[in-house]
C-alpha cells in the first residue's frame, strides 16, 4: 500500500498514541514521513513501536494539548529531533456533552480546552516551524457533530463546530506563504474514545441506530480516516485548503425510511 507518498515530510502528530492519530502516525511512517507525536498516554503497547520502526525519525512526548508550555517545548524539541516540521495533524480529543443546564461548567472547559483551544495551541507553536521551513499542510479532526446536531453532544458539537471555522480561517490567514490547512469530518470510528461512550450496556440499542444511521451499514475504521488525512497532507491535494472533508460511511447524506427496501434495494 505505501508508496513514499510523503518520503522526506517532517509531521507532529497530536492525539498520537491511539484511535485516528495512531492509524495516521502508522500510515504517514510507512508513506515515508518523520513522526513527532504528542499524547497525554504513554505510547507504550499502543502501537507506536510500528512508527519508530517504520519512520526514518520519531519523537514522542507526553502532555496534555491544554499545556501551552508542553505544546512550546513539544515544538522546540520535535523540530530538533526531526530536523524540521512541515506538516501538522490536530488528531488529540475527548468526548463529552449533555443537556446545557445539566453541564457542569468545568466539564465545558475539558472539552472545548482539548478540542478547540488544543487545536488552536498546537497550531501556533508549530505554524513557525512550518513557514520557517516554504510551507507545508495542516490538516484538523473535526467530525460530522460539527457539522450538525447530535442529541446530548452539546459541548462536543460546540468544539468541532469551532474547529471547522478555525480551519477555514486559518486557510485564509496562511494560503498566501503556501501553507494548506483543511479538516476531516468522521462519522461514528471504531476508535477507544467512541467504544468509551457506546460501549456502555444501556448504550446498545442507541449504537445499533447510530450505526445503521451510516448509509453503509457500520462504523468507520480509524485506518480509513488515515487514509483521507494522508490525501489532504499529500501533494495529490495541492489546490486543496479550507475544506472540511466528511469522512462518515454516508451519515450526513441523508436519512433512510425503508424505501429502497420496498425497491429491492435492501441488503
């Protein structure tokens, strides 16, 4: 599968030690890229051990993306052990949410402080790096929650809906020194942070109907959303910036009803 899509690329990678920034590392590794991850777990037993084999340089750091000193020393250091950055993935994230009078405020900030000022923290300490170096790609994980509703996601949605804006504005901000920046939208992923909520008992019923929501019948894999940010890090999308891609087997398309059943259309 890996063909040097990305031989001689220098890319930071948040949220690096499981779900998608895990698969991006793997897939980015193998395409030829140095990998520099920062993650509040300890890689360890996650997989990690296949990108230090597979990429020519990898660095790895603990820290929360809420820390702005960590995510200072995380560029400095990162930059010094790859010899350079030109590319970043915003991959680091939680879940959370609930009717807004019953969300604790604290709880708010945890989730908008990883999601949205995560992004916006590793960004800035690595953006100089980027256009230091000609330029380079940014590409965020935002998700189809921010792009419409989802009952009970209320601080989730905020964040990702933030998210999708920030990288609009970023595209504009850093088009003109030839640095991209887009976002992927997923749908429902196979990943720990998904498996936390619905894995839940008295979540069942719910997950079956979230998963047959998705047009093709099941959940993403995070190789698959890998996948489309490899696309949107590589050269193959260089008139590509300020898009959000949805990446969500069809759950945004629209909604099912039994018609393509009754059309012989069912499976």
């Amino acid at each position: 599968m890996a063909s040097g899509r990305l031989e001689g690329r220098k890319i930071f990678i948040t949220g690096a030690s499981s779900g998608i920034g895990l698969a991006t590392a793997q897939r980015f590794a193998a395409e030829g890229a140095s990998i520099a991850g920062f993650d509040v777990q300890d890689p360890l037993g996650t997989g990690w051990e296949e990108v230090s084999t597979a990429a020519p340089k990898s660095f790895f750091m603990r820290g929360d993306v809420r820390d702005e000193e960590a995510l200072v020393r995380f560029a400095a250091e990162g930059t010094a052990a790859l010899g350079g950055v030109d590319g970043l993935v915003n991959s680091a994230g939680v879940g959370g949410g609930g009717p807004v009078h019953l969300v604790d405020s604290e709880e708010w900030r945890r989730v908008i402080g990883v999601n949205l000022d995560g992004t916006f923290l590793a960004s800035k300490h690595t953006l100089p790096g980027i256009l230091e170096s000609g330029g380079g790609a940014v590409v965020n994980i935002a998700s189809v929650e921010g792009i419409e509703g989802f009952e009970g996601g209320s601080s989730y949605n905020a964040s990702k809906g933030g998210v999708i804006l920030l990288t609009r504005n970023m595209a504009m901000d850093y088009a003109r020194k030839g640095v991209r920046v887009n976002c992927v939208c997923p749908g429902f992923i196979e990943t720990p942070l998904a498996a936390e909520v619905l894995g839940m008992e008295e979540m069942r019923e719910i997950r079956d109907r979230i998963r047959d929501a998705h047009q093709l019948g099941r959940f993403g894999k995070p190789e698959e959303v890998a996948n489309a940010i490899l696309f949107l890090m590589s050269n193959e999308a260089s008139f590509v910036t300020g898009h959000a891609l949805v990446v969500d087997g069809g759950y945004t398309t629209g909604h099912r009803f039994g018609i393509s059943e009754m059309m012989g259309l069912g499976g």
